[in-house]
C-alpha cells in the first residue's frame, strides 16, 4: 500500500535531472542609440524581441578568435543589419544564469555604447527575431525585460548627455 501514497507526492518533487555540468559563455552587444529625426535632444534605443516575446538588446557569443567589440559590432549587423556604428566605449557586463538540461549556464556579456550610422531605419531582423525598432528611451527602458540592461540603459543616457554624443 505504500506505492498509491508515494504517487499521490511525486508531483511534489521536481523531475529534473541534477546539474552534471557548469558552462561558461562569454556574450557581447550593444545599446544602440540615434537621435530622433524630428528633435535631436530626443534619443532613440533599437531593441529586438526575441523568440519568446522578450525586447532585449543585440546581442551574441564571443567567437574564437575575437574581441567583446569585434562580437558587439558583428552581432549588431547580423541581428539588425546595421553595418556602419560607431563603437563608443564599454558601459558595463551583465551576468545571466539558466538551466539548459543537465547543465547550469553561467553567461556573462560585454555591453558597449554604440552610436548608429548611415540609414538607421534599414535595420532588418533575423528570422528567429519576433520583432525589432527603434523606440524612444522612456518606452525602451519601459520594454527592456532585463534590469540590468536598463541599468546600463540609465548610463548610456546619461553619457551621451554628458558627452554630447
């Protein structure tokens, strides 16, 4: 008699197998900015919405071989097709943690401040992408589903300001 009760409890009791292995996954990207063509003092942020409905930045892992601005600006023409950006210096790193099976992804990314150039409304998104644009700094700071990156959000803000960039 003791099986029927211990079927009643399993569904108390997570089923996933235990972490075998720990990853780590260095990742680099931007926050792209441009100013608004109507009004210049108005910033404008491009944001991605990926596969499950999250606006996030570009971003992606850091190749052999390559830098965290190599990766940044690669990232940032095949996931927006921006080619021409201006590269203006590091903001910060974000950590991620996730489960993915039996293994516990540690991912850190290199965040830069990167200024778009040329004909910023050509951007186009990759196929896995649900949604890419240019959105006004409030309402991408209201989108972003990453704290962290508003955070740098706040500071990149503030910089371009400061710097009159």
């Amino acid at each position: 008699m003791v099986a029927p009760r211990l079927d009643k409890f399993k569904k108390y009791f997570n089923r996933k197998s235990s972490i075998q292995e720990i990853v780590r996954e260095p990742t680099s990207g931007g926050i792209i900015f441009r100013h608004s063509a109507e009004n210049h003092d108005n910033i404008e942020i491009l944001l991605i919405q990926d596969a499950k409905d999250r606006w996030t930045i570009p971003k992606g892992h850091i190749e052999e071989g390559e830098t965290a601005v190599d990766t940044a600006r690669r990232e940032i023409g095949e996931e927006a097709g921006l080619k021409q950006v201006d590269m203006l210096g590091w903001l910060g790193k974000i950590h991620f943690r996730y489960r993915r099976i039996d293994k516990l992804v540690l991912m850190t990314t290199q965040i830069y401040l990167v200024r778009a150039k040329g004909d910023t409304d050509a951007i186009q998104k990759e196929e896995w992408m649900n949604g890419i644009k240019w959105v006004p700094f409030n309402e991408a700071l209201d989108l972003i589903e990453y704290e962290d990156i508003g955070k740098l959000m706040l500071l990149a803000k503030r910089r371009i300001r400061e710097e009159g960039l």
